[in-house]
C-alpha cells in the first residue's frame, strides 16, 4: 500500500512538473516537428514513449477499444473531461466503447512534450486547430488537451495516467 501510495505522489509530481513546463526535454515547435534529444539514451525512450501514444492515437482513429486496453497498465486510471474516473478495465472498456457508439475520430496528435524520468514518460499532446470529431452524425470541433503518465512494466511502457480537459486554447502555455 505504501510503495503504491509513493508511486502515485511521484507519478502526481511528475504530471505536474511536466505540465507547468519543468524539467522538459524538449518541446515540439510544430505538430509534424518532433525534435528528440540529441542524448541516444534519452533520445531511444522518448521514440518509446511516442510510439505508445501514437498507437492509442491509431487504435482511437480505428474506434478500437481493444486495442486501446492493451496500452494500459493494470492499475491505470483514465479521466476525461466531464466524466468519472475509469480506475478498472471493465470501465475503460465501457467507457471506450460507449465514446466509439457516439463519436467517430480522425485526430492527430500534436507533441507539446516528451519527458521521461528513468521508467516513467510523461507525454503532453493536443489537437490541432479545427481538428473535429463526428459525434451522433454531426461535426464537433475537438479541442483536447491530453496527459499521457506512461511507466515502464516488465520493459514495456503501458499508460497508467490518461487525463484530457477541453480548451478553445490549445497548446500554448
């Protein structure tokens, strides 16, 4: 109970720092610029932890809750904007597959930062302007802004932190 308490503070700490700009390792200047540390080491975990968000952005395109699961630790959480917290897998899946009944997505990430800390990444992206989704048949612009926590678990990174909120402002701090 303690060591899980301790991951999540540190976890907590990392999200914030990350998301007031501390620490960053680099910060994207354009949606199709990603610019990776010069560092090998650094540079190896950051196309590491992109792959993992672009494949969640791939499943979420496809409509693909299964594929979504698979990118998420055991213990992981997912909070969206206006909703509950989805703590267990058979909420992520409900949740998951009631947004794919409703909504149909075309979205591209844009990279606002890849941090990583040792075994733990934490990914900052948002939607470009006049990005939308289709939402019961219609049109909706989609202004997200998204905190992926990724930890590494048995060499692989899973996300253990899904947060988003909605802002007309996007990518600017």
């Amino acid at each position: 109970m303690k060591k899980r308490n301790l991951f999540s503070m540190k976890i907590a700490t990392l999200a914030l720092a990350g998301a007031l700009g501390g620490f960053p390792i680099f910060h994207a200047a354009a949606a199709e610029t990603l610019p990776f540390s010069s560092d090998s080491a650094v540079s190896v975990a950051q196309h590491e932890a992109y792959d993992i968000v672009h494949q969640y952005e791939t499943a979420l395109n496809a409509g693909d809750t299964n594929a979504i699961l698979t990118l998420f630790a055991n213990d992981s959480v997912a909070e969206w904007d206006n909703k509950r917290t989805y703590a267990t897998r058979q909420q992520k899946m409900d949740g998951y597959n009631d947004l794919f009944k409703i909504a149909k997505f075309k979205t591209v990430f844009s990279y606002d930062t890849i941090n990583v800390y040792g075994d733990t990444a934490l990914v900052r992206t948002h939607h470009h302007r006049g990005a939308a989704v289709v939402e019961n048949g219609k049109k909706v612009i989609d202004l997200n802004r998204e905190v992926f926590v990724l930890h590494k678990v048995d060499g692989t990174w899973k996300i253990v932190l899904y947060t988003f909120n909605t802002d007309p402002v996007q990518g600017e701090g």
